[in-house]
C-alpha cells in the first residue's frame, strides 16, 4: 500500500504537468509583421493588410490592401477623382509613417506630395457615435410609415453608407491641405520621368521602354536599399513601402498603346507590370497605380492590364456627361465599377455586395456608397427619352387599334 506521502508527491506533479500543459497552449507568439503601424491582419485570408485611406474603399475591397499586392484605378476622362484616391493613399501612408515611392510624367512628386488633405486626428469612433452614425444611414423616423405606395411600406429600409464594424484607416478633409511639418518628417522619394530620362541617357535592349526601365530599376533599388525586401533580420523594426503611381499607359511615358490600336502582342506596360508584380510579392510594398484606360483603344491589352493587378477598380464621372444634369444622379458625381478582387489564400475570396456603387464629393470627404434611386419617380423625371416615347406610342396604335389618345398608351 502507498503511503500518502507518495500519493500527494503524485498529485503535485500531476498539477505541474496540467499547468505545463495548459500554459504551453496558452502562450501565442504573435508575429512581427503585425506590429507594424497601420497594418492589422485580415479577418477572412489572415493577409497582412493596409488601409487606402477612403474608409468605404477598403470595405469594397474586402477591408485593405494587402501587402504585396497592386490596386489599378482606371482613370476618369477628366483625371481628377483617380488623383484624389491617390492622394488619399499617399495622405494614409504618411498618417501611419510608411514610406512613399511617388512616380508621375505630368506633375512633378513634391507638388503632388504638398496636395495630400489634411487628417482629421481628433475625430475617435465611439458607441455612441457609431448609434448615431447608424441611425443617420436610414429614414429620420423608424415608427412613421414610407408615404408612398402600400407595397413599398414593408420593403426593407436601404443602407447606403458603406462602413465595416471596425474602424481602419483615418478621415481626410479635402478642404484643406496637410500640414508641411507631417510630410517632410516622412520618408518619401520621388520619381519624375523628364528628369529621369535627362540623367539616364543610356539604352539597353529590353521590351520595356526607356520610362518603364528607368521607373523599375528605381523602385527595385528602393526595395533592396531600404530593407523592404525581406533580407534585413526579423529583429530590426520593420515598415511598408507605399508605392504610387500616376498616369502610366499615357503618352506622357512614351507608351503607344493610347495612339494605335493593333499590337503585335507585346506591351511595354503589361511588361512593367509584370515586373512590378513579382518585386511586389517578394516585399513589404504595396501600390496603387493609376491608367487612362479611356484612351487605350485595344481593349485586349486592357483586359492583360487588370489581370496583371490583384484589384481593379474603373471609375466613370459623370462630368461632362448628360447624367450629370439627370435629377436622378443629383446626389453623385459619378458611377464605381469593381473589375477585380484578389483571391488571397483562398479559392474563392468574399466579395461583398457592392454590385451598384455611386462615389460623391462631399465638402471635405470623398465617399462611396450603394447606387439607390427613389421607386417612384416624379412628373419630371422620366425613365424614358422623348422619342423612345413616341415609338412606344406607335407601336401601341398598330397594335391596339387607334383608340388611344393623349398621354396614355392604353385607354381603358
């Protein structure tokens, strides 16, 4: 028979084992690359992700831009709400203290860096700030009654602003610009394509062009300088490389795919951004790149573009254009079409629904919401042009005889 000495010296070591046990579960070793501002993992793929710097546009997105990967804006005719997103990158980036790569032909980088919009630093999500937030999504009063038609009062009530559960990112007032100590505390380099070309005189036969060359090799020395690479050490402090982009595909690079419409297969753009596809993935980079693609007459080389890109994104402004003057689109400037979402670690990725997305300008923020028009449409709004009136009310005569008159196609 055991002695009870012998029975409790078990039981102690029984416990330091349980113990052993549970705090060898319990401990969890989180990863570095998490503890880099501004970044936070994603809920769905575990992909390290960032912010764009327009809260709506990252739950279009599925919640960021991950790390690694290439978000294409296709351009409006006029260029101003693709540099706006632009610039909201650049301005998020700055915000959370990553490093900037700014590329453009047209505008010189320091001018396009003294235009980010100022942070709204103060403005802290609360509960009781997100109740009213809510509450402003949907009709003033949630006891009266819809007065319209009796079919409609049931229907559920439509959200328009598009925000995920979680605050990510920052506010931006485009009403004013940011402050000139915060952009020169941060680590930028710029690329301008009339100076590059100047100092880089040199030609090596390659499919790219001069411009595309000179703008890789730059932004692949960035990468390998600045420890973006994955070569520095785990335990040194780690950052994101932002890379932005302006205006390539246009004639100000010296690409011809805007002036001529049939190609021999290959693209002095497609070439880049293949290139810059693979320095992307092998880094702790993450870019946004804007394209004319109303000016590119090939459609096929487009179509090889947006595959290159992880995310693409076209907008279509409405200036110019007669819906700009149509009462039904007076609460927008123009129309957001999703063209591709990445599928990160996965076989089939989340894409939310955003099938019919409107952005608008507001007087200091740029927002994107779901496309919702009024089921009953005024006297003065019509679904219908004039002429496609008249032929309707001809085809109705033929058919139904010439008893109707008037306004009406049938007359009971």
């Amino acid at each position: 028979m055991e002695s009870p000495s012998i029975n409790t010296s078990k039981c102690v070591a029984e416990q330091k084992g349980r113990l052993a046990c549970s705090t060898s579960f319990q401990k969890k070793s989180r990863s570095k690359l998490v503890s880099i501002p501004g970044t936070r993992p994603s809920v769905q793929n575990g992909q390290l992700i960032v912010s764009t710097g327009v809260t709506s546009l990252d739950y279009v997105i599925g919640g960021g831009l991950a790390v690694g990967t290439l978000l294409l804006i296709e351009e409006d005719e006029y260029d101003s709400y693709s540099r706006m997103l632009l610039k909201y990158f650049l301005a998020e980036g700055v915000v959370c203290g990553h490093n900037l790569f700014i590329a453009s032909a047209k505008d010189h980088p320091d001018e396009i860096l003294k235009e980010l919009p100022a942070p709204i630093l103060d403005d802290i999500a609360s509960p009781r700030g997100g109740e009213e937030g809510q509450a402003k999504l949907y009709d003033s009063d949630s006891q009266d009654s819809m007065k319209i038609a009796w079919r409609y009062q049931n229907l559920p009530k439509v959200q328009t602003t598009l925000a995920s559960s979680s605050r990510f990112g920052h506010y931006y007032d485009v009403s004013k610009t940011m402050d000139s100590e915060m952009r020169l505390d941060t680590k930028h380099k710029g690329f301008f394509l009339p100076d590059e070309l100047s100092s880089n005189s040199a030609t090596e036969p390659s499919q790219l062009n001069e411009g595309y060359r000179a703008l890789l090799r730059s932004i692949q020395g960035v990468i390998h300088s600045e420890g973006f690479d994955g070569s520095i050490s785990q335990n040194k402090s780690r950052n994101i490389l932002r890379l932005g982009l302006h205006g390539l595909g246009s004639a100000l690079w010296g690409d011809d795919i805007c002036c001529k419409e049939n190609f021999n297969g290959i693209s002095s753009l497609t070439t880049f951004l293949y290139g810059l596809r693979a320095l992307l993935r092998s880094s702790l980079s993450v870019g946004m790149v804007t394209v004319p693609s109303h000016l590119i007459q090939n459609r096929e080389i487009m179509d090889r573009v947006v595959k290159l890109c992880d995310t693409a994104i076209a907008l279509e402004s409405f200036t110019g254009l007669e819906r700009e003057t149509n009462p039904l689109y007076k609460d927008y400037h123009g129309l957001l079409h999703v063209k591709q979402i990445p599928h990160l670690n996965c076989l089939v990725c989340e894409v939310p629904d955003t099938k019919d997305l409107a952005f608008k300008l507001k007087r200091k923020q740029f927002t994107i919401e779901r496309l919702h028009l009024p089921p009953d449409l005024s006297d003065t709004v019509s679904r219908l042009s004039k002429p496609d009136l008249a032929e309707s009310a001809k085809l109705l005569n033929i058919g139904c005889g010439s008893t109707a008159t008037g306004k009406k196609h049938l007359d009971f």
